[in-house]
C-alpha cells in the first residue's frame, strides 16, 4: 500500500480522537501528519541528497516522538498515543528504507 494511503487512513482514524480533547489538539495532529507528507515528498525525490533526507528523517522520527510523549503524560491517553507512534513510526521506517536505495 502507498505510505500516503496509510498515513491518510491514520489521520482519518485519529482525527476525530484528538478532535474530541479540546481546543488545539486536533490543530497540533495535524501539523505532524502535514510533517510526515513533507518528509514523504523530501524521501520520494530522487533530486535530493541522501544526508538531506536522513535530516529530515530524523526531525520527522523526533516530531511524532515529542508529539506522543506530550500526549502520552495523561494516563488515560497513553495507550492512544503509543499505539499512534508505533503505527507513524513504521510508515516512516519504510519510507526511510526505500528512500536509502
């Protein structure tokens, strides 16, 4: 499956969950998943340096990890948040791994 497919499907099945904690937070899930599509795009070009793409390989890896820490300190979220981070994290290993070919 296209990682653009997975990530959208993620956003759609997240969306409504971080909509529903308030004000801001579905904003804030939004800017990472508009994160994880840039580095997409910087992975699937092939005019674009392999040391620029492992930078934004790892300023993407660091922005889910910061964005689900932060979601993770309310007990109740912290199953929410880590399963996300598990789910992004894997479209961005593989994207990573195509893109080291």
């Amino acid at each position: 499956m296209n990682p653009r497919d997975v990530i959208s499907q993620i956003e759609d099945r997240y969306s409504r969950f971080f909509a529903g904690l308030g004000y801001g937070c579905l904003q804030h899930f939004k800017h990472l998943i508009d994160c994880i599509y840039g580095f997409l795009e910087v992975a699937e070009d092939e005019g674009v340096s392999l040391a620029a793409k492992a930078m934004d390989y790892v300023k993407t890896r660091r922005e889910v990890e910061a964005f689900c820490e932060y979601y993770s300190k309310p007990k109740l979220l912290g199953e929410v948040a880590e399963k996300l981070k598990a789910e992004l994290l894997r479209e961005v290993e593989v994207v990573w791994w195509k893109a080291q070919r």
